[in-house]
C-alpha cells in the first residue's frame, strides 16, 4: 500500500476540512469500512469548462436536471486521458480534493447530513468525510439531482 494521497491531504488541510484517508481493498478497490455512504465524482465538461459532480454511488442520478443546473444543453463525459489531464487523477479516485484544478462542484441533495467516502486522488484510499463540510469547503451548490 501506498502513503496517504498528498494532494487530496494538503488541499483538506488547507480549507481546513477533517479527512480521514480509509485503505482500499486492493481486490476488488472498495474502502475497507463500513458505514458511510459512498460518493462517486464524476467530471463533466460544457461549454464553459469543467465541474465535479458529486453523487450517491449506488444510486442514479439525473442528467437533464445536472444540465439544466449547469444551463446547458449538451454535457460530456471527458475521455480517461481528458479527464487527468483536467484534474491530475485517474479515473476510478476522481474527486475535487487536491485535484489539478479547482472546478466548481455540484452536489446532490442526498448528500446532505451524512458522511461519505470520496475518491482521494489514489487507488488504495478512498476518503472519509462529513459531506456538509465538504460542501462548505468547496463552496458547492447543493442542488436535487435524484432520477425523475
């Protein structure tokens, strides 16, 4: 295994946000806890660049509300080498701690008062959070993303 991810660590400590790094494991790549939800980010790109998008892992979600939040028409997913060029993270540990670049962020409402697992930049660990202090953190707009 791996140290801690240092970009996703330094860029919490920096908004002050409480992390705490949990191991994957190296088989099948989920966190070896139990409890919190999982989170996937996905990196979209429109028209004006990029944003994460944060989502229940297990759960769907709604493309045409993510579009009209955003005011677009059209979304993309990157390619795998778009999105690390874009956010300095493979896919599968995408998330927006210690990414590349500090692309806006939008949350799913389910998110709130519950904590979470996020990717951490890195495939041995995953990162434990309190989601209301991650959208604080990251100044993100909370917004109903569940399916229609």
């Amino acid at each position: 295994m791996t140290e801690t991810p240092k970009p996703a660590a330094e860029d919490a400590a920096a908004r002050g946000l409480d992390v705490e790094f949990v191991p994957r494991d190296p088989e099948t790549g989920m966190p070896l806890v139990l409890g919190p939800m999982g989170v996937k980010t996905i990196v979209v790109r429109h028209k004006d660049g990029f944003v994460f998008v944060l989502v229940p892992y297990e759960g769907r979600f709604s493309w045409p509300k993510v579009r009209a939040v955003l005011g677009v028409n059209k979304l993309k997913l990157p390619d795998a080498d778009e999105a690390f060029a874009a956010t300095g993270y493979r896919r599968g540990t995408i998330t927006p701690l210690g990414a590349a670049e500090a692309f806006p962020v939008l949350a799913d409402e389910r998110l709130r008062g519950r904590e979470i697992l996020v990717g951490s930049g890195s495939p041995d660990f995953a990162a434990r959070v309190d989601a209301d202090a991650l959208i604080r953190a990251y100044g993100a707009d909370v917004v109903d993303l569940s399916p229609e």
